[in-house]
C-alpha cells in the first residue's frame, strides 16, 4: 500500500474544516486522481501526507510508515510537486537539484550523477548554469518536477502540474510522468483538468467539502452517475450539470 | 558520511552559498554602514570632544575607520 488515510480530519485554528474524516488507499504502483473544486481539500490532504500540516485527527500512512510518528522515513518515500513554483530565486538550476537531494541524505555522486539524467531528461542541460529566476515558466515547471524526482521517490505527488502550461509541455509532462509510473513509482495527482484525469488515471476520486465522495475508474464513474464523461460526472457532483457540455446548450 | 550529515552540510552549504550570492547586501551594506557611522560622528563631534577617558577622539577612531 502506497498510502492509506483513514479518518482524517483536519480542522485549521480559524474554524475552517478542511478535511471531515477522508478515508482512502492507494496501491502501489498506482496512477491516482484527486479531483475536486477549489477549496475541496485536496493540497490540505497532500499537505498532512507530507508533514506541511499536522491533521487533527485520524492517521495518514506512506508505504506503511506513519506520517506523523515516523515522518522521517514517510517523507523520504515521497517526491513533491508542489502547485506553486517554490524555487530558491538565488540558486541555479544545478544547485537547486544538487540541495535537495542532499536534504535527503544522497551522497554527492550519486547526485550529481542523477541531477546530469533529470536535466538531460527535461531539456534544462543547457540552463544549468542559470539562476532559477531567469527561467521561463515552462522551464520552472519542469524544474520543480525534476527536484521531486531528485531522490528516487516511491510515491511522486503532483499537485496540479499542468495548471498554466503550455499544450506541448503538459503532453511532455504526461509522457514522462506515465513513463516514471510504468517503471514503479505510484503517482497522486491532483488536477482541474478531467481529461487529463481520464487519459492518465487508473482510478479516480472525487473530493467535495472535505469529504470523498465518489471513487472508482473513471468509466466506473461516469457509469455510476448515468453519464459519458468524467466531466459530466464531476458536474453531477458538484451540483452543475446545466453545464454540462454533452447537453450542448451553452456551446454556440 | 552518515545520511544526516550530508543533510546538515546540504544546508550549511545552500546558506553560505547563498549568503555569498548576495554580497553586496550581505557584506558591502554592513561595511559602508559602519564607514558613515564612523566619519559622520566623527567629523560632527570630534571638534567638539576633546578627550574621551584619557584618549583623544580622533585616536580612538582612527584605527577602526582604517579597518573598515
């Protein structure tokens, strides 16, 4: 099991209940969805599996180690793709790869050795050298990509990667991220992209208000809710089916 | 060298790194700072002190504004 969340509740100090007892399990080797409208929960959700927000209660588990009591090695199993570009403006494209993987505890060969493959992999070889900040969007995004795969994660966590890119960097994104999860690695990706979803999920959640509230495959999904797409699904369930575009009225 | 070694130099060497990246509002900001300090008070109360605990001012400050 790849992560397993029983229960979990998160409550921030304001009052706000940002998740109300979500319980779920990925299997190893798994591509995973988690869909839901802004404010759902799904960062908080990330966020308590990578020890960024303490959960009020319930247990969250990766790969069998508890994120909490033993957050050390939870977290070490876990590469983070978060949905904000949270580069160091004052490092270089190297540096930032060579840094964190020496957070996680790499010797220097091998990292260097595995930042030269991760820059050749994503077309940053030539920028190098080039602090972070000079980069264009596309290429910070491929950056804080090839930093959550610095450590060989087991579990690789994309929290909407694809959120203002280009057509033919997220199709590049998709190609290699599938490429990593056919060689073993689990993947939890987070989108408002249902398509992408569709194409690249094995299964799929829905989350709505802090609970989940539907998941299956994504032809399960659209099975269960009477309709074609996942999309029409995801309307259904959030309560907005009138715009739904298979009924063809809000299309000119 | 243990895992948590490597972990703690990471980040030794990312602050000192970065520290050094910004050299002029790490190292020349404190310097020029002091050097102001320095001339301005005392070209402002030198004339004006003519000895401070058995020493003359100028000879305390001397010194300290050729370091800087």
């Amino acid at each position: 099991m790849a992560l397993q969340v029983v229960d979990l509740v998160k409550r921030y100090p304001t009052g706000t209940e940002a998740l109300r007892g979500v319980s779920l399990e990925i299997e190893a080797g798994e591509f995973f969805g988690l869909l839901g409208p802004n404010g759902a929960g799904k960062s908080t959700l990330i966020h308590c599996a990578t020890g960024l927000a303490r959960p009020t209660s319930g247990t969250i588990r990766v790969f069998g180690h508890d994120a909490i009591e033993h957050y050390e090695q939870a977290r070490l199993a876990v590469g983070l793709a978060a949905q904000e570009l949270n580069l160091d403006w004052f490092l270089t494209v190297e540096e930032t790869l060579d840094y964190h993987a020496g957070y996680f505890g790499m010797p220097r060969r091998e990292r260097r050795e595995r930042a030269r493959e991760l820059l050749d992999t994503f077309s940053l070889t030539g920028k190098k050298d080039d602090r972070t900040r000079t980069l264009s969007g596309g290429m910070k995004r491929r950056l804080v990509l090839a930093r959550a795969l610095m450590h060989r994660p087991r579990l690789l966590i994309l929290d909407e990667p694809t959120a203002g890119v280009d057509v033919e960097l997220r199709l590049e994104l998709w190609r290699y991220v599938q490429q990593i999860n056919g060689e073993g690695t689990t993947v939890l990706l987070t989108t408002h992209y249902l398509e992408e979803a569709e194409q690249l999920c094995d299964r799929v959640a829905f989350i709505n208000e802090g609970r989940i509230v539907a998941l299956g495959t994504s032809a399960e999904l659209a099975a269960e809710y009477g309709v074609a797409s996942l999309e029409d699904a995801y309307l259904e369930l959030v309560g907005r089916k009138e715009l739904s575009r298979a009924r063809g009225e809000i299309l000119p | 060298m243990s895992a948590a070694q490597i972990r703690f130099f990471s980040l030794v060497r990312r602050e000192i790194n970065r520290f050094l990246k910004i050299k002029r509002q790490t190292v020349g900001a404190p310097l020029l700072e002091t050097f102001l300090y320095i001339s301005v008070f005392g070209a402002a109360l030198g004339s004006r002190i003519d000895e401070l605990a058995g020493f003359d001012l100028d000879g305390l400050l001397r010194p300290a504004a050729r370091e800087v």
